[in-house]
C-alpha cells in the first residue's frame, strides 16, 4: 500500500506542478495542527477564566472595604450610642442620689428608723454582693425610703395655728398638770381635714372625751388620730390616699372650741407631730390651749 500521497497543482499558465507527501508526515501535521488549536482555545478559555476571576476578586474586594466601612460606622454609632447611655446613667445615678438624700434627710429629720429589717426565712442562694453606689444598690434604696416615707404623715392636716403642744401642758378644764397626746390646731367649725398619708381607716366613732373621732393605719408602724370632729366623712376599713379630705373640723367631746386634736403613733408610741407637720409647711404657733 502506497504511504505517500501526490498532490498536482496547475497554474493559469498551464504549468503543473506535484508534491509529494508521506502519509505519516501528513498525520503529524494534523495532529500538530489540531493540538494548536485545542491549545489557543484552552489558552482563550483561561484566559477569559482569569478575567472573570479578576473580576469577582475586585468585587470582593469591593465589598470587603464597603463591609470594613460599614462596620467601623456600626462601631462608632454604639460607642457613641454607649457614651450617651453612660452620660445619662450617670445623670440619673447623680439625681437618684440627691433624690435618696432627701427622702433619708426627710426620714431623719421626724426621727424614722432607716434600719430596713428582713427575714432570712426560707431563702437561699449565692451570695453576690451589689456594688456600693450603682443604679440598682441606689435604685432599691430609694425603693425603701419611697415605700416609707408614703407611710409617714407629712404636712398638716388642716391649716390652722397651734393652740396647745404635745407632751407637759396644763389641762384647759381643770388647770392642773397632764400629758397632752397630741396637737390642738384651731380653725373654724366645718374646715376640711385632710390626710397626710396613703392608709385605710381602722377605728371610727363618737365618745364623751374625744367627740367625733377617726383613727387611720398608714402602714409601717405608723398611726394617726383626729378628734372633736364636726363629722367623719370616710368610713371604717375605707382606703384614704394622701390629701383627701377624710373629716370636718368641730368642737365636739371633750373641748373648749373648734379646733382638731392630731395625732401620731409610730411603732405603738405617741409622738410629737409637729416636725411631721414642719415637713410640708410652716405651721405658727399661739399662745392658749383647747
């Protein structure tokens, strides 16, 4: 079998020409031929590969500063957001004190005792102790004076002067030395009485020596009595809040003209209620008794 292959070529001119090619030379020229081209194209292929992947690198790039920005902005926002909170806390934390200095000056002042008992009974757990000055160690404090002090009878019942004080005093009917329970503060018949803290009414009722009479639980181991009322105007076990008018000022009982005998027991002890009363206002003070 022939391994050669003839190829003529003719001219215009007529001339012709022959070449002669060996079947093997031939192949190896195809095969040479095609693995260029599978080679340009694999060449092109990657080629445009790595541009798409430049592409998508520059695009993550991108995204990565667009990212790093977006996080630093995030950043700033909460460091500024958390120096607004601070400076807020510490506002607060500042008029929580002062608010708790009064409140514990108040309480001072009339004699209220600050020492908050409680019983470990039935409980448990960790200790964890509850930093000195921090917004909850002030927080549940001023907790604690605000549930006292909406116990404590501040102010005056019913606007008047002072006619006689607590304690040693010389009895109006007949002239001899006693123990005065309380404040007589006069003021014309039918004057509103008010009360000077949150409580429900325990005891009501008439009798030769007081009159008309009220008697009101505050809570806290605190107590207030009116007597020689005109009349009551709440009735027992009624809840009263703070400044509502509870009675009318009289002069009945055991009394020589219109005025309200007031009262304060704190833990079962009568005492003296005019540095309560001096808390909301003044009071003036005259001469005389009732």
């Amino acid at each position: 079998m022939d391994n050669k292959l003839h190829f003529m070529v003719t001219s215009e001119r007529g001339v012709t020409r022959s070449f002669i090619f060996s079947k093997d030379k031939l192949q190896l020229v195809a095969v040479s031929f095609v693995l260029m081209v599978l080679g340009s194209f694999v060449g092109w292929y990657f080629s445009c590969e790595n541009v798409s992947l430049r592409h998508q690198v520059a695009v993550l790039k991108e995204d990565l500063r667009s990212t790093i920005a977006l996080n630093q902005n995030i950043q700033e926002r909460v460091a500024k957001q958390e120096k607004e909170q601070k400076s807020q806390l510490d506002t607060a934390l500042t008029e929580l004190r002062e608010r708790s200095d009064v409140i514990k000056s108040i309480l001072n002042n009339v004699g209220v005792d600050l020492n908050f008992a409680e019983s470990a009974d039935s409980s448990g757990g960790p200790f964890a102790k509850l930093p000195e000055g921090s917004y909850e160690s002030l927080t549940l404090l001023v907790d604690q004076y605000l549930d006292t002090i909406h116990s404590v009878p501040l102010g005056v019942p019913v606007p008047g002067v002072i006619t006689s004080r607590f304690g040693r005093r010389i009895d109006p009917f007949n002239q001899k030395p006693a123990f005065h329970g309380g404040v007589d503060v006069k003021n014309k018949i039918g004057t509103e009485i008010k009360a000077p803290a949150a409580g429900v009414v325990v005891a009501r009722g008439h009798t030769r020596g007081f009159g008309n009479f009220l008697e009101i639980d505050h809570g806290n181991s605190f107590q207030t009595r009116y007597l020689h009322m005109k009349q009551s105007l709440v009735k027992n076990g009624e809840k009263v809040a703070r400044g509502q008018v509870i009675g009318l000022v009289g002069t009945s009982g055991r009394s020589t003209g219109s005025h309200l005998h007031y009262e304060i027991k704190y833990r079962d002890k009568l005492i003296d209620p005019v540095k309560f009363m001096r808390v909301g206002s003044s009071v003036p003070l005259a001469m005389g008794s009732n």
